[in-house]
C-alpha cells in the first residue's frame, strides 16, 4: 500500500495520542499487568467467581493459559466488558478507552469516535486535535485459531475501523515485541476492507510500515456500513483472512522474509483480540491512507463502529 511508506504506526499513532501520551509512534512503556490468564470458554458459565492469577509472563506458547479456547458473545450482558477503572479479571473484555467512549446496546457493542473538545485545524493534511475514541482488549488469549469479528463501520473519510489480534509488550533491555495481524476498515473508501500484518525486527533498518496489507473485496453488500464477518485464521505457518464465510486472503510465513528475515505474527507469540476505532488525523502519511484528516464540519459528531459478534474457533 504506497501511501504507508514512512513514518507510520497506526496503533501507537492511537495509543500515543489517546492513552498513553507517548510520542508517536515510540515504542511505550511495558503494559500494565492485566489477568491474562483466562479460560476464555469458561467466560460463558462462570461470571462471578475469580478465576486464577498467573502472572504475564513474557509472551509464548509456553503457557497453557494461553492455548486457544472457544468462546462466543453477542456482547448481550454488560459484563462483558470491564471498565478501565474496574477488575477485568472475570470479564473476557476490558476497555483501554473511558466509559463514555462504549456503549451495549441491544445492537451489540458499539465504540464511538467523538469530535474532538475544543477546536480543530487542518494543516498539511493533518488535524491537530483528534477525537477520543474507544479501544478493547481481551483479557483472553489465543495461539492459533480462527476468530470472526461481525462487525460494521460508519463511512467517514480519516476514520478507521480496526478488528484486530496483537501482543505489544517492551521486554526488559528497551526492545519491543509486537505482533499485529489486522483487519481495517479505512476512510479511504467503504467498499473495500484491507488486511495487514506487522510484525517489525531487529534486523530492519526501518519498519515495513504498510508492506503487507491489501484490499479486499465484499462478496455482497459491498460496504463495511453494513454488518459482515470477518475472519483470521491463523497457525505458526500461515493466516487466512475471510468475509462472510468466504476466504480473502491466505499469507504463508514464508511469504513475509524480507532481506532474509521473517515478518510472519504470532508464530511465537499469544495475541489478544482488539477492537477499535479511531481518528486517524494526527500523522500525514496514516491520515493519507485513512482518506482523511476528519473535516469535522461535516463529520457527525459521533462516529460508531458496531460489534455484533465476537467467535474464537479452535
Ligand atoms: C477450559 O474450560 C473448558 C470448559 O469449561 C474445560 O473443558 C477445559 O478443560 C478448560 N481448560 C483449561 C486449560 O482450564
Ligand atoms: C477474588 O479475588 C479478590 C482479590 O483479587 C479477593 O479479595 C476475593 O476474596 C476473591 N474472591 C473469591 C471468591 O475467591
Ligand atoms: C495475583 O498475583 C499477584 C502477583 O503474584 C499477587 O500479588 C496477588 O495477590 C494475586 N492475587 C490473587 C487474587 O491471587
Ligand atoms: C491491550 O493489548 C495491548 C497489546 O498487547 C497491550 O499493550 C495493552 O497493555 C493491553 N491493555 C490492557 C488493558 O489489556
């Protein structure tokens, strides 16, 4: 994708600018230790009672609590999702955002992206003001597996959509870990949806911001405004993304070796499910591909991607 060549990082672009208040794109300080260790299928019968606590350990598939575990939820039951400020330890969700930034509803979990407070300039294809948005993890892990977001996105160009599976964490001598394999619906344009996959190395002179991802088509209903599935299937070997029950997209790891080196997500890695939106103004090159900045003089004051489902298969 040429427009992503430099300087971009959609997710610390989000992160930085909404949380953590880090410079863009530096890598961030490590996460705070969230339970982590959750059987994710035990989430369907036990609400109520704590579940154990082993702590984080550097990410692998080590663990057994981190093995893939089937779970499904229509995000009916507010519980669903722990606030930022409460015990996630017995929800299968956490949000990173504030509470006002979510809501469940009886369409499923809707996550808002709200006009910025105060005012907004436009220079160089950039806003300097961007609006808070919200983001969600699982608590719960997988090591492989296929996970199917059923989700929907409102259209508004400099937004974007994202329905992710990520571990991040900066291990003790400054080096940061991350494994990204994505699926974005991008204010560039609602008739397609892209996926990505990022996963930098030591060994790169720079990251390969934007080296992996494309443009998928819709079967049917050709926009992301209306409700599709979307999958990612995933081994140590290769991905798989899906829509609507139908393959997109297959990457193998040995697809991903640039200059001799492996850029292939999770091979070694559990990721967490991520979801989001967020305003993607506040860089030149992420607002480019975004489609944007976000004019907000037309923009509706509340932009809202909907989660109707959440599915891991093992
Ligand atoms: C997870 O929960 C399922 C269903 O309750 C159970 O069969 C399975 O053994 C559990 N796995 C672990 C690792 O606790
Ligand atoms: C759950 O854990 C909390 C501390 O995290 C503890 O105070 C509480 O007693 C535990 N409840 C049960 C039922 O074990
Ligand atoms: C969880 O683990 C931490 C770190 O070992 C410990 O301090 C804490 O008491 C534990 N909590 C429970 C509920 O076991
Ligand atoms: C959410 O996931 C990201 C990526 O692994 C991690 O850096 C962050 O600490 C997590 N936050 C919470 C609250 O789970």
């Amino acid at each position: 994708m040429p427009a992503l060549t430099h300087n971009i990082c959609p997710l610390f672009l989000f992160l930085s600018f909404t949380l953590l208040s880090f410079g863009f794109c530096s890598p961030y300080a490590r996460p705070t230790e969230v339970p982590a260790s959750k059987n994710a299928s035990s989430y369907q019968t036990i609400q109520h009672s704590n579940h154990s606590n082993a702590s984080e350990s550097i990410h692998g598939r080590g663990n057994s609590d981190r093995h893939c575990q089937p779970f499904y939820t229509t995000f009916s039951d507010p519980s669903t999702v722990a606030d930022s400020n409460s015990d996630p330890s017995n929800t299968p969700f956490v949000a990173l955002s504030p509470p006002e930034t979510y809501a469940i509803t009886s369409n499923g979990l809707e996550m808002y992206l709200q006009r910025p407070k105060g005012e907004v300039h436009s220079a160089n294809g950039m806003n300097d003001n961007l609006g808070e948005a919200a983001t969600i993890n699982s608590t719960f892990w997988m090591d492989s597996g296929k996970v199917t977001y059923e989700a929907s996105c409102d259209y508004v160009p400099g937004v974007v959509c994202a329905f992710i599976l990520i571990d991040a964490v900066q291990v003790s001598d400054g080096e940061l870990h991350l494994d990204e394999i994505d699926v974005e619906l991008v204010g560039s344009g609602s008739a397609r949806w892209q996926t990505n996959i990022f996963k930098p190395s030591k060994a790169d002179p720079e990251p390969h911001y934007g080296q992996f991802d494309t443009k998928e088509q819709y079967p049917q209903n050709p926009s992301y405004t209306s409700f599709h599935k979307y999958s990612i299937s995933w081994d140590s070997e290769k991905i798989v993304w899906g829509v609507d029950g139908q393959d997109a997209r297959t990457i193998r790891k040995e697809d991903t070796y640039i200059n001799g080196v492996p850029h292939f997500p999770g091979e070694s890695d559990s990721l967490r499910l991520q979801l989001g939106i967020w305003d993607g103004s506040g860089a030149e090159g992420t607002s480019t591909w975004a489609g944007g900045p976000v004019n907000w003089d037309t923009a509706p004051q509340k932009i809202v991607a909907t989660v109707r489902s959440v599915s891991v298969e093992c």
